[in-house]
C-alpha cells in the first residue's frame, strides 16, 4: 500500500513536471487576457473538472482577480446572467468534448468573451472553439486501470495555480491586498497584525541583568512563563535571553549553579524581531530554520517585549 501511495504521487508530480515544460505563448496570452479583466473571470466544468474549476476560481478571487464559478448544466438554466459582455471564461475539460460546454458557446459569442480552454486534449473539437488552449494532457491517470480523474484533475489545477501567480505578478498584487482579501483564519491574520499587536511586554515579561543569579532568573521565569527571560542592561538593551533550553543545559554542565549569573549562561546575540513586523515574518523566523525556536525577543533599539510562537498560532491579542 506504501508503494501504491508513491506510485500514484509520483505519476502525477511527473505530469506536472511534463505540463511545466509544455507552456508556452498560449499561456502569455491566457494571462494578458485574465491581466487586462475589467470584470470578471467566469470559470465553468462539469463534474471532477467542475470541481477543480471551483478551486481555481477561489484562487483568482483571493489574489486579485474577480471571478466565479459556474456549473455548465446550471449556466444554461439562468446562470450566463452571471455575465458582463467581455467577461473572460476558463473552460475546463478532461476530453474536450463536453457538451454541456458546446451549448454555452453561441451565447458565450453574443458576450463577446474571451475564451480559454484547460483540455486534457489540445487537440479535441472544443479547441477549436477556443481563442487560447491550455495544454493539460496527461500520459496516464495515477490508478491501476488508468481511468481515474486523478493526474489529470491534478494537472489541471495546477496550470490553473500558475495562471493565478502569473497574474498576480502581472497585477503586482501586493501582500497587504492579499491580506485584505483573508480578514479571517491564521493566514490573513498574520499579514495583517504585527508583532507588536501580540507581544507581552511590561510585567508580563521576566526581565533580568547579566549580574543576577541564575536563582533570580528561575525565579523570574516561573513568575512569568513565557518560557523565557531577557537579559537586559540598565538601559534596557538586550545582553541575551535565557530559555528552558538554556537551564537544561547549565543543570547538565554544572553540579552547582549557586555561584553562577544570567550573562554565564545566557544565549548571546539571540535572533530578534522588530515590533512593527508582520506575524507571518515572526513566525517564518522561528520555523524555516534547522533547530525550531519558539520565542522571539523584540527589539526596537531597547528591548520592549517577547512574542511566542503560540501568540502567533492561538490569535493572542496585547493589552
């Protein structure tokens, strides 16, 4: 079973890999259609090809581009008064024989839209119709039998995933419109809040000087259990921080510790962040790194805070 399971992954990470090397014009020319949009993109497919037409019109939606997805059967009854005349549309087809999408093109005309097509087979009677053909063939399906929508569904939202990028690059869509578009979950929250929007700061935080005993500074990290403490001069500038992880390894080095201060076992030039950084920086900063960390201190010339990763994850808000 573990063998089928990266069989079928590795059929379909190779026809991605052969779809990459297949764009060419057809694809600038997708794009500068979407790009030049005044309106909207209008996506439609029926059945697994519906279904990934879904996603990719959620994706155009979230990074820039106005557009729905509409159902080829549901079109016919109604929907097509979805339409503004030129509104683009993306037709996704496996076969490219679909008649439920045959029947939209008379109207489809009428509204003078722009028509791309994301076909399994380029060359299949619906091309012919089309004003650009994206090119979603695959060799084989991911199955035993080869008959299940799988590489190719695969395929096809991912061509569908690099038109929305190129465009966003096209659009020089930004990360604050990106946000804009997310006002709820994780994702969106952390591009919008910064740092200084979750830190403890103040007598959350355990505060120490590089004299103070290694005692004070178990003391202070108890009171305050953040997991860290900030080794900080008069001034208030950071000298270190201190972690559990710091203790641990003091306990293990030493048979006393009575005699020893902060500055002796205190992590010297910790990574920092500024307090005006977005979450998605912080949190970025203490994953994307060989030995994960979980707490940050924030520095804005003197030290005026901690965050931790799980403010970042748990939505914390600062007093």
């Amino acid at each position: 079973m573990l063998q089928t399971g990266r069989d079928a992954l590795a059929v379909e990470a190779q026809a991605i890999l052969r779809a990459a090397k297949r764009l060419d014009d057809a694809f600038v020319r997708a794009v500068e259609i979407v790009s030049l949009c005044q309106g909207k993109v209008v996506v439609s497919g029926i059945g697994k090809s519906g279904r990934i037409g879904e996603k990719i019109a959620a994706t155009l939606c979230s990074t820039g581009t106005p557009a729905v997805f509409i159902h080829a059967t549901e079109a016919a009854h109604g929907d097509l008064g979805v339409y503004v005349p030129g509104d683009p549309t993306l037709m996704i087809s496996k076969s490219g024989t679909t008649q439920e999408l045959f029947s939209l093109l008379p109207v489809l005309r009428e509204l003078k839209s722009p028509l791309i097509g994301l076909l399994g087979n380029p060359a299949a009677p619906l091309a012919r119709e089309m004003d650009v053909v994206l090119d979603a063939s695959v060799q084989e399906e991911a199955d035993l039998h080869d008959v299940t929508p799988t590489a190719s569904t695969t395929v096809a939202l991912a061509i569908g995933d690099a038109l929305a990028i190129a465009v966003m690059r096209t659009r020089e869509f930004t990360l604050g419109e990106f946000a804009r578009n997310h006002p709820h979950g994780m994702l969106g929250r952390n591009l919008r809040l910064a740092v200084r929007d979750v830190m403890h700061q103040g007598d959350e935080v355990a505060w120490v000087r590089p004299g103070d005993s290694v005692r004070d500074a178990i003391v202070a990290m108890t009171e305050h259990s953040l997991g860290a403490a900030c080794v900080v001069d008069a001034e208030g500038r950071l000298e270190g921080l201190i972690t559990e992880g710091d203790l641990r390894r003091a306990l293990r080095a030493h048979d006393d510790i009575r005699g020893l201060r902060a500055a002796d076992i205190m992590t010297r030039n910790p990574v920092t962040i500024s307090p005006g950084a977005k979450l998605h920086e912080a949190l970025r900063m203490m994953e994307d790194r060989s030995s994960q960390i979980s707490v940050l201190p924030v520095v804005d010339v003197r030290c005026v805070g901690l965050v931790r990763i799980h403010d970042v994850y748990h939505g914390r808000v600062a007093r």
